[in-house]
C-alpha cells in the first residue's frame, strides 16, 4: 500500500496531479469507511501541512484550515454568528472525536448527516481548493452535490473555508436530534442565523436542515418571510409545515420520513426563537 | 451508602474482616496497567492467524470451488478448513440434549453470520483477503425472521423434528387463573414486543491455540472454561484429557460468551498444523455470528380485588429463539418461574414457547427471558395500580411477597424475601420524585417538557432452574506457608476473582491480600461451574466457604487449638493463637505433599433444588434475589426524546461481600437495562455494528444512587444472594412506566426511541 505524508501543500498537490489518492485528514470517517479491510487507494496524509491549520481572518473572509478540528472551532474566538457551527462542534461525536476530526474532513465525506453542514451553510460558507492548475472558489451549496459526492475534482485538495464578513453577522443557534447523546448519526439538524437592523426587525436570516435530504437543504421562503419580521414577533408561530417542502426524507434504521419531518418543524421554531433571544 | 468512595485509601482488611470490605478488584492492577493478557493481548511466535469465511444470506444453500487453485492464488494461506475438517462431532449446543449447531455448516446455512469454512496463514496473507475471491457460491431460500413467519404453513422447516418450527415450551400453573380474574374487580390486559438485543460487550471474541504434543490448550475469552473443553474434546474427536481450556481476562460476557465461539477454529488450526493459531473477531463478525437476546412478543393479564390485592394473572411469551437451541430451552424454563414478579399471585399461568427462525441464535443475555417478561408484568402492575385507584410504589408493597407466602411455583421461604424492605428503601426518594415532577409539571407553560417517575421490581433465582449447577473450589497451603486458592469461577468483569477470595479468607482466618490467586485453567482449577445465572457469589461463594472452613479445621486439628483461635501463616510455619494458648505448625515437617499442598481443601457445594412438576410445581431455586428502581425522567413530547434525570436503585443482596462491586453491578446493569428501554435494536444486515446499533453513552446515563439491603438469606454464604443479573430487570419497565407518567403515553414495542414516543404522544392526543 502506499501511503505518503507531505510536509509542503505543493509537494502535495504533486502526488495528487499523479495519481489518484484517499485523502487521510482526522481519519474518523476514513478508517470506519475501511469496514476492517485494506485501503484500495494509495493513501495521502496531509496532516503535515501544517499552513492548512489555523482559524483566521482577513479583512474580508473568515477562514477555517482543512486542519482545523472540531475542538480547534469551540477553542476559537469567533463572533455570535459562528455559535451555531461552535454547538455542532460540540454534538459532533464524542470529545475524543472532536479533537481528531476536521471540519472540512466533515464536508468532504458528504454524509447527508454532515453535523457542520448546515451551520457553514447558514454562514454563506465557500469552498477553497487547490491544485497544481490553481485554486477554485465553490459556494458550500453547490459543491456537496449529493450522497457522499462532491465537486472536488481529480488533483484538488479542499485547503480552507471562507465566510465572507458579509455573511458572518448576527446571531445563530442549532440543535440536532438523535436516539442518545453522543456518538450518535443525527435524525435531524436544524441551524439557524439571524440579524438584525438594530431596532428590532431580521434583515437577514438563513436556515438550513440536514439528515433530511441528500444534501443539507436552505429554507429560503421560510428565510424571505422572516426578513422584516420584528424579534418580538412570534417567529415561531411563523414556521409552517410547506416551509419544509424541499426537505426529502427517508425511512431508515435511525427514524420514519414522517418523524423527521415532524421533529425538524419543532427544531426549526426553537432554533429561530433561540437566535432571536439571543439577538433581543 | 456509597462504599469505597473515589478519594478513600482502598481498604485492606485484617483478618475475618474480608466479607463486607469494598476492597478494590484483585486482578484491577493488572487490568489497568495491562499486564494482564485479554484475548487478543498474545500473540504466541510463529502463529498463523484464523478467519472464518460466513453466510451473507439468512438461509441458502451452498456448494465450494476450486479450493487448490484458491491457495494457489494467495501465497501465505496454509489452510483451509471446513465441515471435513471435524474429526469428531460437527455439532454443539449447551444444553447438551438440545445441540444442534455445527462448527461449520454443512451444504445449507441458517442464519447469515453461520460459519462455513475457516481460512489459515500468514496474519498479513489472511487479512488481506477479500472474502469474495473465497469460493463458495450461494442459492438462496425464502427465510423467516419473526416466529409469525416461522410458524405460517409455508415456513421453512429449520430443523427435524422440531414441528412448526418450535423448540420446546415451558410452563407454570397456579391455582385457577380464570376464576380469579373473572372475579377480579380490576383486570388489565397488555401486549408488549421488544427486538433482539446485542450483549456488545467491549472485547469481541478473540484468543489462540496452542498443540502441545497430543493435547489441544485454548487460551481466550470465556464464561465457561469447562463446559467449553468438553465441547471442544467432542468437536476434536480427543478425550476430555487432552483438551486443556485457560481462560485469559474476559472483556464481558453477558451471557453471550458461555457459548463456544472462536475455540474450535483456532483449535482445529492449531492442531492441523502444529503451530499456535490466533483469531480475534472484528465487531461485525462477533455481532453477526454470536448469540443475542431473545426477540419476544408477550400477553399478560392481571387482575385484582378491589381492595387492590392481586388475584390472577395470565402470561404468555412467545421468543424468538433465533436459528439454533443455544440458551432457548433455558429462557422458556425460567420466564414462567419468573413472570409473577416478586408478588403473591394466588391464581397463575404462565406460558412460554422458543420459536425457531433464521435469525442469529438467541442465548443467554443477562436475566435469560426475565427483563423482557418484566417490561410486560410490570408496565401492566402500573395500568392496574391506577385502576384500582392506589399509589403505584403502594399497590407493589401490598402485593409483595412476604416470608411464608407460597411463590408461583408454591415454594415457601421461611427467611430472606426482601422484596418489602427493597421497595420500603424507595419510598423517600419516591415521595420527593412525585413533588419534583407535580411542581416542575405545573409551572412548565408551553415548553413541551415533562416530568415523570417509575417504579419496578424485580426476583430472580440464583442458579440453575431444577437442575444441578455444583462449584468446586480448592485452597491449599505449600510448604513456605504460601495460601493458595483455586478459584475457576470466570471473572468476566463482575468481580468473582474477587469475591470468592473474600469469602475464602474469612472462612479460612486469614487476610484476603495474603492469598495468592490460581485462576481460570482446566488443568489447575476445579470445575465452580458457568458464569451465569447468578450463581458465582452463592454457589462457589459457598464451595470457597466450605472449602476454607475445611482448611481452617485441618489447621486447628493439627495445632490443637479451639475454633476461636487465629491462624497466622508464615514462611514455613502457622502461628496460632487461642486466647493465651500458643501453637506452631512447622509446614516443613508436615508429611503430605498432595497437590504441591502441605495441608489442602476441596470443597464442593451445589444449590438444593427440586424438580418441577407437570404443572411447574417445585424448588426451582433455592436463593432469590430481590430488587426494586426509581426512574425519574423527562420527556420532551413535541419531539419524543427522553431525558433520564436520576435513578434510584434498591437491592437485596442478603450481605454484600464487596459493596464496591455490588454498586459496579447496579450501574452496569441499569446502563444496559437504559439500552434495552430506550435504544438497542439488532437486525441481521442493518445493525451490524456500533455505529447503526446503538448503546447507552455516559451522557445516557444519569446519576444512580444505589441502597444495598442485606435481608440474610438461609443458605448463601454469610447470607449472600446473586445480584448480576437481577440489576438489569427492572430499569426498562420503570423507565417506560415512568415515561407513560410524564407524558400518558405507554409505549409497548421496545426500542422507546423518539420517534416511537412521539407517535404514541399523537396517537393519544388523537384520541384523547
């Protein structure tokens, strides 16, 4: 088998214009995926590139390294906006998970049960890759395409996540639901982000459910309606079943479609009051 | 109450001050530092590595390929093994009457997870096998996964001789059951299923063999070192002689590891090849192919007089027994001695029925059938107490067993039935639970949130049901005045290692750390029986009292002394003081050198039991234990999710040798009784592994508060009754009962998962 662990991102990106290689960061989704067989790929390790590591900021971006782990996220000192992706953090697994698995090791496996997936996509999150070719710059939305799928294509690396200072105002909440409390695949999760103008009224919301559909799926009529709503409304009265008409979800061994609906209405209303608690 | 708290010095007690000490485990340093070998821990030099090649389908035929050009094309495979392979007997089971699985199946499989041929060789050449290129080919056939299907006329039939697919009944009759409830002037009727439950222990199956000449040596994970050699001589075709069985430290049981697993692979390979062969399952093999608890699907009805004493009850217990007997016949036995609960039911039938199907077997699991006959008698005890308009823990105290009152199998126990003093140790923290939710319940507007409490009792006997189960201890002293006791009661974590050696030394006169521990070897220890049924704190705890009692009367003989004097053995030499008396026995001159031992005891103990008559009629036990749980939760009823707040746990342990160990077995039991209530759910295909089937976490679990009762029983040694299993009864029914109280909802179909809870919360409120 062979197996290679470069020191620098363009030693990396080398190998990787090569050959076709697994990419080993945290390793809490690739050893399971394993299924206690060998790897059929050559197996690249990028946890020496150590430039990928950091949670930083520049005057218009956020960034999370493709090294940063869940712990490093609950560690950072990040605005309100980012609570939600800091209480994913915390559900993600155990702790011992937490301080091993990335974020971005999350959003590559493209599970439909992506514990960070909805909180980075209520932040307007974007994808960085890099290659020998150059980089790209792909809207978290568009580059999880499905079930374990995604847009990285053949000599990429995702090195970092963006939020634009834009979208990284307010605040947020999120709340996931499984059959016990740690270590557990969610039935549903719901992150919320809102702002407001100052005197009371949302000018911004987004919302986004994930474990309900292939991909993490925006409420986008639910966030229309809720802009210009005051904090004091009773947002949650506002929450309508058609609200999650995009939402497809299965019958499996975690929980019935019709269960998943019916808790992710109920998550929904308490994340939207929980942020505009927060904001008020 | 909390004895051995974490900051206190870990007693050392003096002697005749062993029984009642939280000493901590004897075998805990080398667990912690890991000195001490697991069976995976070793690896003998130059062993060749086993992996056993299963059915992926529940039932098919199959036929094998090209075997030669298979090792032609996998340099570093040395073997193969299969049916062809067994010299001896294809087949075990055991309840010896009952066998009927083999090693390796033989042209048709029954369960998927059923072993078929064994591959041995080089550990990196076998790991690195993909199991499709092994030849086998497979015709599947129709299946049947619950007894419903199993019993339709269409079924497959699974095993000659067994009609409708049924493996044997059992029963227990009473009084007129029907008289009584028709006179009842409440009855409650209820059905209740609960799924097949993985035991999950931490240790998958894993160990290695050793050939050492013409004897096989096993060395692995185990229950039951010597049911396992005899399995294993018949399996090998050898005498019982020249198979040798060494237990290594045991990652948990539960039941599931008195069944025989990986031994006969690695001793088949070990003996073909005359090279120490290893194996260590992968979770998913030890989930696939190992024994479970059994699936059920249960009716009660019970009713009472309008003063709210009980009258009659009607039980029947339908268990899914999976593809082969394992433990079946053993869970229909007990479930119909045990359905009643620790109550007096004057007017009773019981009925149970082991069914067939091509799910993995079912065994044993802790409390063999009982938890799963609890959830439905003492969910229905809740619905009735408040049909009779009583308190829930009152209508459970009225309607106790007392001293002198005949069970359902009419046995009287003139001393020992704790049942009262167990739910009595509840009523504290059951009055302050009932304010705590009545108050959080009216002040909580809207949220959604609410507080409920249960309660649920348990018994259970210690030992086998009407049959012989003796233990044989042996303690010796050597001529440099070492104290040695042979102890071959498996200590799969639950702490025998530990107990039997304190009653030893009180019963001997010595400090229980001056004795020096021979544990777990066919060839070294005498038989103390399975680890199962409750029985090794009363049974060997016994033979382990009999046994140093009989040393401790060799050593006075010989010194001429009272029975009030102190032994104290030195190197070479046993000072003894009685009163103002004086005596030395020099261990040197003593000529009787048997068993390596200058003075010796072996001691054999073995419950008085009764058979049962036709009508379950008898002495199935001659100890129960007793015990009674608090749950207090809450539900969050527009979601489901349950939250468990505190338990409360009472036990009646007659005298608790080690009350540090008797809290390590409530905890650990109601952590697993958590699991069977809120979240454990095997299905063959689907949750194969501890990602999909899921266990309690530590964030599932709540404080537990634990009160040891000591009601002294009539023969357990220094009172003592069985406890490991008794723990595991009453958490499920009590957490549901407490989750009907929060929310009004009974949820009947186990797992209580989320989604469950708040359907039924909907179903109600549609209703309602």
């Amino acid at each position: 088998m062979q197996f290679a662990r470069p020191e620098k991102i363009e030693d990396a990106l080398t190998l990787l214009r090569e050959g076709e290689w697994a990419i080993l960061a945290g390793g809490t989704d690739f050893y399971p995926g394993l299924r206690d067989g060998v790897p059929s790929r050559p197996v690249l390790d990028i946890t020496a590139l150590t430039d990928l590591q950091n949670i930083e900021q520049d005057a218009e971006y956020w960034s999370i390294g493709a090294l940063a782990t869940w712990s490093d996220v609950v560690r950072a000192d990040l605005p309100p906006c980012f609570d939600g992706l800091k209480r994913a953090a915390r559900e993600v697994g155990s702790v011992q998970i937490q301080n091993r698995a990335t974020v971005i090791g999350n959003v590559c496996n493209a599970s439909p049960a992506a514990d960070g997936v909805p909180p980075l996509m209520t932040l307007g999150a974007i994808v960085e890759t890099v290659a020998s070719s150059g980089k790209r710059r792909i809207p978290l939305q568009q580059f999880v395409l499905g079930n374990r799928q995604t847009d990285l294509h053949p000599g990429e690396l995702v090195a970092r996540l963006l939020i634009p200072k834009t979208s990284a105002v307010g605040a947020s909440s999120f709340f996931k639901l499984g059959a016990r409390k740690y270590l557990v695949i969610s039935i549903s999760m719901v992150a919320a982000r809102l702002a407001s103008d100052g005197e009371g009224r949302i000018n911004d919301a987004a919302i986004s459910i994930g474990a309900c559909s292939a991909v993490a799926c925006r409420l986008t009529a639910l966030e229309e309606l809720l802009k210009g709503k005051r904090l004091s409304d009773d947002l949650a009265a506002l929450v309508q079943r058609s609200h999650l008409g995009d939402l497809a979800p299965i019958d499996d061994v975690r929980a019935p479609a019709a269960y998943r609906l019916d808790a992710s209405l109920e998550l929904v209303r308490r994340a939207i009051s929980d942020v505009a608690r927060q904001l008020s | 109450m909390h004895a051995g708290g974490d900051n206190q010095a870990a007693p050392v007690p003096a002697r005749g001050e062993g029984v009642g000490s939280a000493i901590r485990h004897l075998d805990g340093r080398g667990k912690v530092t890991g000195s001490l070998n697991f069976g995976a821990d070793h690896v003998p030099d130059g062993a060749v590595a086993v992996r056993v090649i299963r059915s992926p389908h529940h039932h098919a035929r199959f036929t094998f390929g090209d075997r030669q050009a298979f090792l032609d094309a996998h340099p570093g495979i040395d073997l193969v093994l299969d049916a062809g392979d067994i010299a001896g007997r294809n087949c075990f089971g055991v309840i010896p009457p009952f066998a009927d699985q083999p090693v390796f199946a033989e042209g048709k499989v029954i369960f998927r997870g059923e072993a078929v041929a064994a591959i041995v060789g080089d550990v990196d050449a076998v790991k690195a096998i993909d199991e499709a290129s092994f030849p086998v080919s497979w015709e599947t056939l129709d299946h049947v996964l619950t007894p419903k299907e199993a019993q339709s006329a269409n079924a497959p039939r699974l095993h000659a001789g067994r009609e409708g697919n049924v493996l044997v009944g059992g029963r227990v009759e009473r009084g007129d059951p029907e008289k009584e409830l028709a006179k009842s002037a409440h009855r409650v009727s209820l059905s209740t299923t609960t799924p097949s439950i993985e035991h999950a222990y931490i240790e998958p199956e894993a160990g290695y063999a050793v050939r050492d000449g013409d004897r096989i040596v096993v060395h692995g994970c185990t229950q039951a070192a010597h049911m396992d050699r005899e399995s294993l001589a018949d399996i090998m075709g050898l005498a019982l002689e020249q198979v040798r069985v060494v237990p290594t430290a045991c990652g948990g049981g539960f039941g599931s590891k008195l069944d025989i697993s990986l031994q006969p692979y690695v001793a088949l390979a070990a003996w073909k090849l005359n090279r120490p062969a290893t194996i260590c399952y992968t979770r998913s093999e030890s989930m696939r192919s190992t024994t479970k608890r059994h699936p059920s699907d249960i009716s009660v009805t019970i009713g009472c007089d309008a003063d709210g004493r009980l009258t009659g009850m009607d039980f029947s217990g339908v268990f899914n027994t999976g593809a082969y007997a394992s433990w079946g016949p053993t869970v229909a036995n007990r479930v119909p001695v045990h359905a009643s609960g620790p109550y007096l039911v004057p007017g009773y039938r019981a009925h149970s029925l082991a069914i067939h199907t091509n799910a993995p077997p079912s065994g044993a699991f802790r409390g063999f059938g009982v938890p799963q006959s609890a959830i439905a008698q003492e969910c229905a005890l809740d619905l009735l107490a408040e049909k009779a308009g009583l308190d829930r823990l009152e209508f459970r105290l009225k309607n106790a067993l007392k001293n002198g009152e005949p069970t359902v199998t009419g046995q009287l126990f003139e001393k020992g039935v704790g049942i009262v003093e167990c739910l009595q140790a509840l009523k504290p923290a059951w009055q302050a639970a009932n304010e705590t939710a009545a108050t959080f319940n009216a002040s909580t507007n809207g949220s959604g949130l609410r507080k409920g409490i249960g309660v649920a009792s348990c018994w259970y006997g210690c030992g086998n049901t009407s049959l012989p189960n003796p233990s044989t201890i042996r303690i010796g002293i050597t001529a440099a005045g070492h104290v040695v006791l042979h102890q071959g009661a498996a200590d799969v974590g639950q702490g025998s290692n530990t107990v039997i050696a304190q009653i030893a030394a009180d019963a001997l006169g010595v400090p229980v750390h001056s004795l020096q521990l021979v544990g777990g070897d066919t060839d070294l220890t005498p038989d103390a029986g399975k680890t199962s049924a409750s029985r090794q704190t009363y049974v060997s705890g016994m033979a382990a009292k009999l046994a140093g009692e009989a040393l401790r009367s060799q050593v006075l003989r010989l010194g001429n002394v009272s029975e009030a004097a102190d032994i104290d053995v030195k190197p070479g030499r046993i000072g003894l003081s009685d009163g103002d008396v004086r005596a030395n026995i020099d261990l040197n001159k003593i000529d009787n050198a048997e068993n390596g031992y200058v003075l010796f005891a072996e001691e054999t103990y073995d419950p008085p039991t009764q058979p049962l008559d036709e009508n379950g009629q008898g002495v199935p036990y001659a100890v129960y234990g007793y015990g009674a749980q608090l749950v207090e939760l809450t539900v969050d009823t527009r979601l489901g999710t349950v939250t468990l707040d505190r338990i409360t746990a009472a036990h009646d342990v007659g005298k608790a040798i080690n009350p540090m160990l008797v809290e390590g077995q409530i905890e650990g039991g109601i952590a697993q009784g958590i699991g069977l209530a809120l979240m454990e759910d095997y299905q063959p295909g689907r949750t194969e592994n501890l990602h999909d089937y899921l266990i309690p976490t530590i964030g599932d679990v709540p404080p537990i508060e634990c009160h040891i009762v000591e009601v002294a029983d009539a023969l357990g040694p220094y009172g003592a009754k069985g406890l490991g299993e008794h723990v595991l009864i009453p958490t499920a029914p009590a957490i549901l009962n407490a989750i009907r109280h929060a929310s009004g909802v009974l949820v009947t179909n186990l797992p209580a998962t989320p989604d469950k809870v708040r359907a039924a919360i909907l179903e109600g409120a549609e209703h309602g």
